[in-house]
C-alpha cells in the first residue's frame, strides 16, 4: 500500500525556479506529496507569483520588518508546524538559520546548493569554481545540519566546467542539474525511501556510502556500486 502524501512546505527567497520544478514534479510524482505552503523571507521574491499561479498558499514574513532573527525564525516555525509539513525544502532561501531552528526540523530540513558538497560551501560558487580552475562542477541535496552547507549530501549532479564558461553560463547549466535532483530527493523522501541517521543517510534502510549521483544523459540515478536506484 503506497503512503498518503506528505505535507511539503518550500522556503524562497528569490526567482523560485526550484520551487517551479517542484511543481511542475507532481505531475510526475502524483499523490507522492501536497505542497501545503511556500514562504518567502522577501515580499518582492519572484517565486511568491509562481506559487500563486500554480494555486499554492503562500506567505510572506518579511525579516527586514522583523526586530531580529529569533522573531523571524518564530513566525517561520509557527506557520510551518501549522501546516503539519513533514518535509521542509529550502529552494533558493537565502537566509542562515538558527542551530534551534536547524535542530527542530533536523532529519526533515533539505537544502539545494550549487556545488559538488563539501567544495565550495558558502556563496558565489560559480566563480569560485572558476577561479579555482575546477574541471568539474554541479549541484547537492543535502540534509540541513547547523553547519552552513555541511549536512549528509543525498544527491549530486556534475557537469564538466568548459574553457569558455563564465560564472552566468555556469549557473544556467547547474541550475538544470538543481531542477531535477531536487524533485528526485522530494520523491525518495515521500515515498519514505531516504532517511537521515545521524550524520549518514540511509537508501531503503542501508547506509549509503557516498551521495547518489545523478546522471543528465538518461536521468538515471545511482549508487556508489553503480546499481540503478531509481
Ligand atoms: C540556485 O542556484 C540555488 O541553488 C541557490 O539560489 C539559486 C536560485 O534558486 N540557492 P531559485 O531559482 O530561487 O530556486
């Protein structure tokens, strides 16, 4: 017997084009999960309208009219428990939160970030990519731990860094890589598939030795034995 949908919600900060991949994955992953709520830290953040046009309850709690952080992290924790999510996706939000915040959600909280984890934790990663003369760039999923960018990676997808890539160029091209290792975690999540344990993360209740890689010639996704997982 399949489990009923999971409640989702997605935090945003800016364009949502992850946040748009998630929504248009429920046609591919349908009654896996319900995006019950998108929240937003910033009132001017383009995804707030693609929510709205996909018909999904958003909310905005503005951190600049908010006195400090722990009022911010507040609100953010009310309405996601009033939602009942059993899955938080930070896509694209920019704000760093809260070891209390981190804590309460711990095994439940998954981030998107643009790099091959643990290189290039942080911001401007393209260009560090760059200036690093790396041969190999991408995209994680991981598990959200109070260290900035340093929980359990799930999944990842490389692509190779060409001679004539600026820091634009590689964005676009890892951005492609992020809209669909994102909506592959939200499934594997939902059907109850990946876990966190502790620091490692389980795949159908064994250990997974290193983060599954995606791969974009044939959408496959694999384990660290080469065995097609999905
Ligand atoms: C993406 O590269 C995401 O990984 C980073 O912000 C960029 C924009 O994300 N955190 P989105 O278009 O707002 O989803």
């Amino acid at each position: 017997m399949t489990s009923p949908p999971i409640n989702v919600v997605v935090l945003i900060s800016g364009s949502g084009s992850n946040l748009q991949a998630i929504i248009d994955a429920r046609q591919h992953y349908p009654a896996a999960f319900n995006l019950g709520l998108v929240l937003s830290d910033r009132p001017q953040a383009r995804g707030l309208q693609r929510a709205s046009d996909a018909g999904l309850p958003t909310r905005v709690i503005d951190f600049e009219k908010l006195a400090n952080r722990e009022n911010f992290e507040c609100l953010l924790i009310e309405a996601i428990d009033r939602s009942d999510a059993k899955l938080i996706i930070l896509a694209g939000f920019m704000r760093i939160l809260s070891n209390n915040f981190v804590n309460h959600y711990l095994g439940r909280l998954i981030n998107i970030h643009p790099s091959l984890l643990p290189k290039f934790r942080g911001l401007h990663t393209h260009q560090r990519v760059l200036d690093a003369k790396c041969k190999k760039h991408g995209a994680s999923v991981h598990f959200v731990t109070p260290d900035l960018d340093a929980g359990p990676v799930i999944i990842q997808g490389q692509i190779d860094v060409l001679t004539d890539d600026t820091a634009a160029i590689l964005a676009a091209r890892v951005l492609k890589i992020e809209h669909k290792i994102l909506p592959i975690v939200l499934n594997l999540y939902a059907q109850d598939r990946v876990k966190m344990l502790q620091q490692t993360i389980t795949l159908d209740n064994k250990v997974l030795e290193q983060p599954l890689q995606y791969n974009p010639d044939d959408n496959s996704v694999v384990d660290n034995k080469l065995t097609i997982v999905i």
